[in-house]
C-alpha cells in the first residue's frame, strides 16, 4: 500500500507538471471532459508498453475540480503489472490541499479466482497514514469463511490495532454471530475478542454479545457474556 501510494504520488507530480508547463509527454495527453463531476477538466494520458518510467500503466485518468486542483486519479495498468500486483486498477482521491484521503484497488478476475477479493479501500488522516483498510470478498469466498467483508485499523506505526469482521446473513443464521472485533498488541497478538451474536441467538442463548481476553501464550485467560451491554456472566 506505501508503495502504491508513493507510485501514485509520484504520477501525480510528474502529470501536474505535464498539465502546467507543456513538459515532454503533453502529446499523450487529451482532454476528455470540460466539465466532469467536480466541476473542473478530465485529462487522459495513455502510456506506451516499454515507456522508461511509466511502463507499468496503460492509462491514467486525472480529474480536476474547479480550481483545477487534483481531486481523482485513475490508473490502469498494463497485464504484466496486474498479474505481478494482483489489481488492474486503482483510484486515489485527494482534499482540496492535494493529500490523498482515500485509495481504492480494483483486483483482477485471476486474483479473486484465487484469493477471494474484490476490492480495497485504504483511509488516511491529514498526514497521509493509513487509518484502516476495508477489504469486500466475492459471495464464494464469504460463503467458505463466512464474512465477507473486514475493517483493518492501523496505528502511527502502520500496525494493525484492530480487525473487524462482517458475516453474511448465512452464517449468521447458521453459527449465531454476525460480527467480530479482534484487538492486537504492538506485536501483532491477540489480546481480546469481541463476537456479537445475531436477534435469534440472543433470545435463544440469553446473550448477544462475548468479550474473551487472551493471556501473552494466545490462552484464553477470561471470557465474559453480555446481554444489551450488561454483563451477566464471567468464566
């Protein structure tokens, strides 16, 4: 994802200053749309395979707003690169003061074939640090694992805090809980597990809601169950 994001970041320069001062590749360039969706230009630039610098990337989409200030960048990536990568595509939005807020990856039919996903989308703060990333799973993959899509919270140091997962109607039904949150130390270890359990669940069992805490081995050293955010047992 760093890399991703320098690899954008660097476009992006390289093509403002191509937009702006009529640099070397302005021929590949073309104004699509005098008037996108943020009320400013769209220009294209398409890239030939074996370019020096851009041979990973087909063809990028930069949209402007109204004061011509970068808000979208769409880039489309050659087959070599997808099938290295994993995703044919990505999409960068950025705040009016051009840092990025947003990154979005479109992954190739090989890759969900494979691995199941089909889109991520990285958040940041005003420092361009990954806050979370949230990743959506094909109806295949949730049907095995039964979630199908997941929220990754990241701290300063770019670790993972926090892990969110969704679980499918199905699952729901079938095992009791639609949603678990896991917490992780700065060494990457389980600490404590919440599972939230569905309506049906909770009426039959007389809890929604399990907090287990993990000991420095991944041993369970406590569980707790809740009912409407009542503790009501402790084992």
């Amino acid at each position: 994802m760093k890399l991703l994001r320098a690899v954008i970041l660097l476009f992006i320069n390289v093509s403002v200053l191509v937009l702006f001062n009529g640099a070397v590749l302005a021929e590949k360039q073309k104004v699509v749309s005098d008037m996108n969706e943020y009320g400013g230009k769209t220009v294209e630039t398409t890239y030939e395979l074996g370019d020096k610098h851009y041979g990973d990337v087909l063809k990028e989409m930069i949209c402007l707003d109204i004061n011509d200030k970068v808000i979208k960048v769409e880039h489309f990536y050659t087959e070599k690169f997808a099938d290295e990568k994993g995703y044919d595509k990505s999409t960068a939005y950025y705040d009016s003061s051009g840092k990025a807020t947003k990154e979005e990856q479109f992954y190739t039919e090989k890759f969900v074939n494979n691995k199941g996903g089909l889109k991520s989308i990285a958040r940041y703060d005003n420092n361009e640090k990954i806050t979370e990333i949230e990743s959506f799973y094909t109806d295949r993959f949730a049907g095995e694992k039964g979630y199908g899509r997941t929220i990754a919270y990241y701290d300063g140091n770019d670790k993972v805090t926090k892990l969110e997962s969704f679980y499918t109607g199905k699952f729901a039904n079938e095992k009791g809980y639609n949603k678990t949150t896991a917490y992780y130390d700065g060494n990457g270890k389980t600490v404590k597990l919440e599972s939230f359990f569905s309506d049906k669940f909770a009426a039959e069992k007389g809890f929604n809601k399990i907090i287990t805490y993990y000991d420095g081995n991944g041993e369970t050293a406590k569980t707790e169950y809740y009912m409407n955010s009542a503790l009501i047992q402790t084992k």
